[in-house]
C-alpha cells in the first residue's frame, strides 16, 4: 500500500522502516533533510517539501503525520489540509489530545476529508516488536488502512476502539496506568534498595518476570536498566510528562471517576523536577515552629 508518512524522528524513521519492510511503498518526509536520507536509506521515497510528498502519492491518499503533539501536528494537519483532494485522509499517529481529534475531523469533513487518529505505544523498541495500535475514526476508512496498521503492529496489537478521538482516548489512559505502573516498581524497588540486606535488584527484577503476579514488560525493562547501572547513580531523578497524564486526570474530574494512583503518580512526576521546594521548606519551619524541631539552614 502506498502511504506518505510526515516526521521521521526516533519513532516515525523506526515505524517507516518496519513498513518497507512489509512491502509497502513509503513516501516520507521531514524538516530536516538528514532524517529525509536516512528513510531513503530505509527504502523509502524522500520528498523534499509537504507539496511534493503530496503529488508524489495516487488518490485517495493517505498521509501519517508522527510528529510532536501541539502546534507542530496543528500546523502540519492545517498545511495538509490545504494541500490534499476530497477522499484523502490524514493519520495523527502522535499524542494528541482526543478533544482535538474530534475539532479536526469534523473541520476536515466539510471539506471533504477524512480523519483517523491512531494512538501508538511501542517507543524505541516498535521496529523489532511492532506498535500496539489504538485507532479511533469513521469504520469504512479505518478498514481501508488496515494493511498499514497490520504491518505496524505485531499480531493482534491493532484495533479500531471507536469513532473519532476514540484511539487517542484510549492511549491517554494507557498512558495514566503506565504512569501508575512505573510509579509502584519505582517505590518498591526503592524500598528494597533501602533496606537492610543487600539485595540485588536487577536480579529480582528478571525474577519477578518468571511466573510473578506483577511481570510486565515494564519490568523486563527495568532489569536491564539496573544491570547497566545497579545504583542507578549515573541518573537524575528527574522525570517529565508528555501530558497524556494530566489529560487524564482532567477526564476523571469531568466524569467524577477516582483516579488516585494516577494522580499521585503525575504529581510524583512534578516533584522531581523541583529543587528545595516551598512546601517543604514551609512544612520544616512549621515544625520548627510549634515544636522548637530543629531546621537545616540553606547555604
């Protein structure tokens, strides 16, 4: 199947590259020419501008766009929607957010054009293991493309969960547990790490995937980050969020639904990236205060 396919960096480059490898016929583009090589190298068909991948596919197109959620996928969407005819149709395989999903169909419609959004959860690793595939838009489009989600995903990692925004729904809450996840290995094995025996942790890591109630993937990669590293000390415990779970929370305030592993998980994630804090400087004086509890003065 041909498929013009915009934003080649560590995911898009991966994800053309599994699909020429499928046998499909790949025409790719980015703002930097040097990722443009690289897919060439790949085997696909570089483009040098939006304009040119365009004309350079059949009608009905279908173009993928894999490029950072926000402005960079508005402006890419609003640019192809110029350039594209009745019939064609755009794929937002990035993290965007669903309500946007559902604005951008419908303003692509009245001009003719179709929409899908495709969560995809796979990272780094998709080439060799393929993408788990969340998509969201109208059936008869959605089964037309189902060659391309094939190919992308390993057997049975795609489905159309429902209509507009619905995949990008469902990989916002994917993404929330995964936070909750990766946030009750983190304090498990930092209590292990605390405790008093010297336990080896990435060896109970590979352990825990042997037969254990809490074996995932998750935890393969925790092993193998703890033998690179047994200490972890060549890391900051710094740790951002690409939003999908504050999206989340959002959605379980709007629709009254408790969600207090995630949410503690999210705010865990804000706090690593303070430094001294206030609040906690304010909970020191307080201390401090009532009961005379002694402080660490800041240098």
């Amino acid at each position: 199947m041909q498929l013009g396919f915009v934003g080649l960096g560590r995911m898009g480059l991966n994800m053309v590259t599994r699909l020429v490898r499928g046998g499909h016929q790949i025409v790719a583009y980015d703002r930097s020419q040097e990722a443009v090589a690289r897919a060439e190298a790949a085997g696909a068909r570089g483009a040098p501008s939006l304009d040119a991948l365009v004309a350079a596919l059949t009608a009905p197109r279908a173009v993928w766009v894999m490029v950072p959620a926000g402005d960079p996928t508005e402006s890419t969407v609003s640019a192809l929607g110029k350039l594209l005819s009745t019939g064609d149709t755009i794929v937002d395989g990035g993290n965007t957010n669903f309500h946007d999903d559902v604005r951008r169909a419908q303003s692509l419609a009245a001009n003719g054009l179709h929409y899908v959004d495709a969560g995809t959860s796979g990272g780094i690793w998709g080439l060799q293991e393929g993408y788990c595939l969340m998509v969201g838009g109208e059936a008869d489009i959605c089964a037309r493309l189902e060659p391309i989600f094939r190919t992308l995903a390993p057997p049975d990692g795609y489905l159309r969960v429902g209509d507009h925004g619905a995949g990008h729904y469902v990989k916002m809450i994917h993404n929330g547990i995964e936070y909750g996840l990766m946030q009750a290995y983190a304090e498990g094995f930092e209590l292990m790490h605390e405790s008093p025996y010297t336990i080896p942790l990435g060896a109970v890591a590979g352990l825990w995937n042997h037969g254990s109630v809490v074996r995932s993937w998750l935890l393969e990669l925790a092993a193998r980050a703890l033998a690179d590293d047994a200490d972890l000390s060549g890391l900051k415990g710094y740790v951002e969020d690409s939003g999908e779970g504050r999206w989340t929370l959002h959605e379980g305030i709007d629709r009254a639904v408790p969600l207090p592993v995630m949410t503690a998980a999210v705010y865990t994630r804000f706090r690593s990236r303070q430094d001294n804090p206030f609040g906690e400087r304010l909970l020191a004086a307080l201390r401090n205060q009532f009961g005379g509890h002694a402080v660490k003065k800041s240098s």
